[in-house]
C-alpha cells in the first residue's frame, strides 16, 4: 500500500514540477542558491584539524581548516546513526530509521533498499527546477527503482556501497589485508572475493573492478565538470558528494607516500582534504552553500586504518572492554566533524555548538531553497538556517541515538542527549583493534553522564542526586514523547532486507568476480 502511495505522490510532484517550467520565466523568477553536500565516511571528529587544539594540530586538513576559518564550524554535530545505510537514510529523509525503515546496512545481494515510500530531499528539489547530481557511495539500494536515478538525482557516477564491499586488482590499505581480484585464492574471512568493485554511471556498470588509486581524481573531476556545466546553464543545483574516504580500504595517491613522516591514514586524509579544497575554489564566487560532514565515527577494528575520535573515548565502555566509535552511541560514534562555508551568507569564523544532526540537512537546505516538504509525514530534523547564517546557538532539545549494532535491536532509540546530559539506556561496544568486544548492559536506571564536565564519558552521575533525578526524569519524558509518535505516525515505512544472488551488480557474470574493467565496457 504504502508503495502504491509513494508511486501516485511522486506522480504529483512530477506534474507540479511539469507545471511549474511551462509557467512564464518572469513569474516568480527568483535565484535559487546552489548546494553542495560532502558526506565523509567513517571520519572522526579529531580528524578535523581544527577540532584539535593548536599545539597539537598536524595540518593534514588545511582546505577544512580555511573553510572553519572563513564560515562555520560545528562542535556538537552528530551523525544520525553510526553506520552506513541508517545514516544516509536519515540525512535525505530527515528522519529516525525507526521512521524510514532503514536500521542497519544493506548488502552486496541486497534486493531492495530505502523503501520507495519515502521522499527524499533531492527528490523535493529536482522537482522545483535543481540539478541534482551524485556522486560516490549510495549505500541504499543498488537495483531498479532503488538506485540513485530513480531517487532524485539526474545523475550518479559512484559506488553502489562501501568500497570494501567488493574485490580490486589493486588492494588498497586494510586489516585484514585482502587479495586482488585476479588472486587464485580468493577467499578470506573479512573479504569479498566474489564480485569486484563496481563503478556505476547513471544505471550502467562502467568498471569492474574498479581501480581505487585514481577514484579520488575521478570523482574530483566530474564534480568540477558539474558545477561548471551548472553554471554555464544558470539552473541552480545540488551536488551531493558522498565521499570513498575515510573508509578501508585506503587507497592514496601513491607519490605522497614516500614521505615517512605521513602515515597512510593521514595521506588519505590530505588527499580528502585537497577534494574539499578543489570544490571550495571553484563555487568561491557563487551563492553556493558547501557543507562537510560525516556518517559516522572512526571503524576502530581497522587499528592504524582509522581516525581519531579527539576527547570523546567512550572511556566507560573501554574500561569494559570492546570499541566505543563507529557503531555505538557513545560520542566517538556518531559526533562529526562538520563545517559549512557559504561566502556573503554564512559569517567568517564562527563557532556553534547547537546540538544538531545530519538530518537537519534535509530541513534546512529545502527552507534555503524555499521548497516545502510533504506535510503528510513527520520528521526528526529541524531547520538549522539560523543557526548558519545568524550565529543561532539553538539546536534539538532532545537527539536520540540508535544502536546501529553494539547492543540492542537495530534501530532502537537507546541513548538520549538533552543540553549537556546524556543518557544511556543500554550499553555495547564494537570490536576493538585488539579483538575485544564489550558485552551488551541493560541500565535501570539508565547511565547518565555531565558531558560539560566529562566529555570522555567515564564516570557516570550520582543516581541519588537531585542533578540526576531531574535529568532522568526530563530525558525519560522525551523519550517516551518521541516513541509514542513514531508509534502513531501514518507515514512509518518498512525496510526490505531481503537478499538473493542474482541482486549483486555484475557487468558480466560468465567472467571471474563480473569483470569488465580492461575495455570498460558499458554494462546494463
């Protein structure tokens, strides 16, 4: 049912859109502004230079520092989930997964993937006259009406999902150590072996496997050829970049590396950084809005392959073994590094910490664009525009974090932030570098930690102070507040997880591990 709807309400806002272009140019002719949205994967809030304090800087991201210094940096920004699918879920739909559908990762075999039911941000704008064009991982359904094309963009050039997701000829830096694609023992635990990375333009294989040593200059070069030929055409547009780094395998340009003084993580980061940096220097004369922000914190189980998460350890949950980053809700999971630079429109050198979230993007680039989401729905994001053009320090009285596979069912809103209070109702860890895992703990009465006072999160509030009692109390209303209307909302999907051979994308399946790369060959 809920499909059918999805069908006949993006028939109507394809016929508004139909309507709205045979209009006369003169009426209601405003300059929209353009929009470039940067998604970083597995990044850490240390990463960011200018998150570090200054004696301790690296300068591995000079291009980020300069837009800090030159727009807004956020410190209390977080991902909305703290992995992959559920993340991006959120970020275009402006809702919880528990909303969307999307609780945890889709796969290689994967049928399906965001449920056609819900409407997407480049959806809205595409059809108020944007160029929407993406470009890298999708990570939301690689197949017939859930790809890229049929979502919102008029143009993809990508991954389908993560780029360890599958097998190259060229293994980049990983743990564990993969082999290549044309290997004669192919299988190893932890690695794809089966079907090689493909390189997707619009709905056609153009590469497979695809050569990760020059997807960075791959990705920068179309980017720019976008923006140019927006331009050129003087039709607003939005470009979502989701970026390959900081997700394994690392692959950086090889001429970097000689230099002992870098590490492989740290190269990769300058090469990202020098991305961001090309981007910032061709929109630096237009009403362009550039926003840098990540899915999720550092894979700590990939050792020297992952970030840094600066002061938020999780230290609770390391004195109990396991990792407290990518896939917790402690703060190393899910707080980012993000930063929005917009010349004329966002003042220099601002700093915010308004609690906020990635799906706050969903909101507030369709108020900037002046386009107004469905009302049949509801969503969890809000509208940050005061925020990045006012210096507003306003953010979400209460963001829920869900388990994205620690401890507890996918999904569940099991952590609560309220101002500077942060509340745990269960708590589980990740793998760690060194193998460990934390065990899943129940709280009643849940963990509470003063993050003003204990940003590492190691010593839990006193449950028998009045402090305590009052947080618990308010966190604990608007937990239940939020379930009651997710229980009550009409507009919940449901996510496919299903999955079958046939679902992987292969250009050629008569060829070892679906190869096409050495003609790339053009493959439906």
């Amino acid at each position: 049912m809920a499909e059918i709807f999805s069908a006949v309400f993006l028939s109507s806002v394809l016929l508004c859109a139909l309507v709205i272009r045979l209009l006369p140019s003169n009426i209601g002719s405003v300059t929209k502004p353009n929009f470039i949205i940067i998604l970083a994967d597995d990044i850490g809030w240390g990463d960011l230079d200018a998150n570090s304090n200054p004696e301790v800087r690296k300068n591995n991201t000079p291009f980020l520092n300069l837009m800090a210094q030159q727009g807004l940096r956020f410190t209390d920004f977080h991902s909305p989930a703290s992995t992959c699918s559920p993340s991006r879920a959120a970020i275009l739909t402006g809702r919880y997964g528990l909303r969307n559908g999307v609780t945890h990762n889709f796969g290689v075999k994967s049928v399906a993937g965001l449920p056609l039911s819900e409407v997407t941000f480049p959806q809205l704008l595409q059809a108020a006259g944007y160029h929407t064009a993406m470009i890298g991982k999708w990570h939301l359904g690689h197949n017939g009406p859930y790809r890229p094309t049929n979502r919102g963009f008029d143009y993809y050039l990508g991954v389908p999902y993560s780029n360890d997701m599958g097998c190259t000829d060229t293994p980049g830096y990983d743990l564990p150590q993969c082999p290549p694609c044309d290997s004669r023992s192919l299988k190893r635990e932890g690695c794809y072996s089966s079907v090689g990375l493909p390189l997707i333009e619009n709905n056609s294989i153009v590469e497979q496997p695809l050569d990760l040593w020059t997807l960075t200059e791959t990705y920068k070069t179309t980017a720019l050829r976008i923006i140019d030929n927006a331009r050129e055409k003087g039709q607003p547009y939005l470009l979502y970049i989701a970026l390959a780094h900081m997700h394994v395998p690392l692959a950086p340009s090889p001429s970097p590396l000689s230099n002992s003084r870098h590490s492989i993580y740290a190269t990769s980061l300058q090469e990202m950084d020098s991305l961001v940096g090309a981007l910032k220097s061709a929109v630096q004369d237009s009403d362009t809005l550039l926003w840098f922000t990540g899915d999720n914190g550092p894979w700590e189980q990939k050792c020297q392959y992952a970030g840094s998460v600066g002061p938020f350890k999780g230290q609770w949950q390391i004195k109990r073994g396991g990792g407290s980053a990518k896939r917790t809700t402690w703060e190393g999971g899910h707080r980012v590094p993000t930063v929005a630079y917009w010349p004329g429109r966002i003042p220099q050198n601002i700093t915010s910490s308004a609690l906020l979230s990635g799906m706050d993007i969903f909101s507030t680039v369709l108020s900037l664009a002046g386009v107004a989401p469905p009302t049949d729905r509801r969503y969890d994001g809000i509208d940050a525009t005061g925020v990045l053009l006012n210096g507003g320090q306003t953010g979400h009285e209460f963001l829920f974090h869900p388990n994205s596979g620690a401890a507890g069912q996918y999904g569940d809103l099991q952590t609560v932030r309220n101002r500077k209070h942060k509340a745990f109702y269960i708590t589980g860890a990740a793998e760690a570098c060194d193998g460990s895992r934390g065990s899943e703990q129940h709280h009643d009465p849940p963990l509470i930690f003063n993050l003003e006072a204990d940003e590492v999160e190691d010593s839990p509030m006193d449950p028998g102070t009045a402090e305590y009692q009052e947080a618990a109390d308010r966190m604990a209303r608007g937990r239940e507040e939020l379930l009651w209307d997710i229980a009550t909302d009409q507009s919940v999907s449901t996510a496919d997880y299903s999955t079958e051979g046939s679902a992987a994308p292969c250009c050629d399946p008569t060829r070892p591990v679906c190869r096409c790369h050495a003609l790339k060959l053009l493959c439906q």
